[in-house]
C-alpha cells in the first residue's frame, strides 16, 4: 500500500513539474512575440482595454497562448498588421501544426504586395492542410496559373 502511494506522489511530482515546464516554455515563446503596444492614443477605450486584457493574460503563466491568439486577432482585424504579424509568427512557432497562422499571416503580407513571401507561408498552410479551401483559393490566385483539367 505504502509503495502504491509513494509511486501515485511520484507520477503526480512529475506530470506537475512537465507541466509546469511545459507552460514556461510556452510563455517564454509569447514573451517574445508580444508586439510593443502601438499607440492606441486615438482609439476608443474599450478598444485599448481588450488590448490591455489579451496582453495581461499573454503575459501570465497559464493563459499565454490564449492571450497571444487574442492579441492577433485584436490587432489583426483592427489594421495593426506589423503587430499582428508578430503574433502569427509567435503562434507558429507555438503550434506549428496549426494551418490557420502561416495562412492569416500571408493574408497580411500578400497585401503588402510581398507575393513570393506570402506563396511560401499559403504552401505551409496547404502542406499542414491540403483541404484548407481559403489557403488554397489563395494560392491559386497568386501563382498566376490557369490549369486546365478534361473530363
């Protein structure tokens, strides 16, 4: 029984200190993606109040990856590319199976008329997902290819 339940302490020791470490990882990851706060001097504050919360929770130690996608999406969607784009790059580092991040930072970086740069990322997108249908509609645009296929 005593054998039992120090083996129980020791697997719970070590699954807490992975994850622990595990979290430290993902948080220093974040910490160095998190853009400098651009200034917001001239938007409304519940706008800079969202933008104040996703960078409290990216920079705390169990809501980091969660703040980092809040974040994106912030800056993303409200036309803060150069930040946005910083989360992405953080985010594929963090999940680098996920399609969704090279694809949203192609999207900003084909319109900064950066073609090449954003065919590399769409490719990464469709080599995660070849079924990625926004990646993929992309691509087919950018390449400036017609395929003609008969039945």
């Amino acid at each position: 029984m005593k054998l039992r339940l120090i083996l129980i302490g020791l697997a719970v020791v070590i699954l807490g200190g992975w994850m622990w470490k595990r979290a430290a990882d993902v948080a220093a990851v974040v910490a160095e993606a998190v853009p400098p706060v651009p200034d917001l001097s001239g938007r409304v504050p519940a706008f800079r109040e969202a933008i104040a919360k996703a960078e409290d929770q990216a920079f705390s130690l169990w809501g980091a990856r969660g703040g980092l996608i809040r974040l994106s999406r912030l800056y993303h969607a409200n036309g803060f590319l150069t930040e946005a784009v910083k989360c992405y790059e953080g985010l594929q580092r963090l999940e680098p199976a996920e399609p969704k991040w090279p694809h949203l930072q192609a999207t900003i970086v084909a319109g900064y008329g950066e073609a090449d740069a954003a065919i590399v990322l769409w490719k990464r997108t469709l080599e995660l997902a070849p079924d990625y249908i926004p990646a993929r509609l992309r691509l087919g645009g950018e390449r400036r290819e017609i395929t003609i296929f008969f039945s």
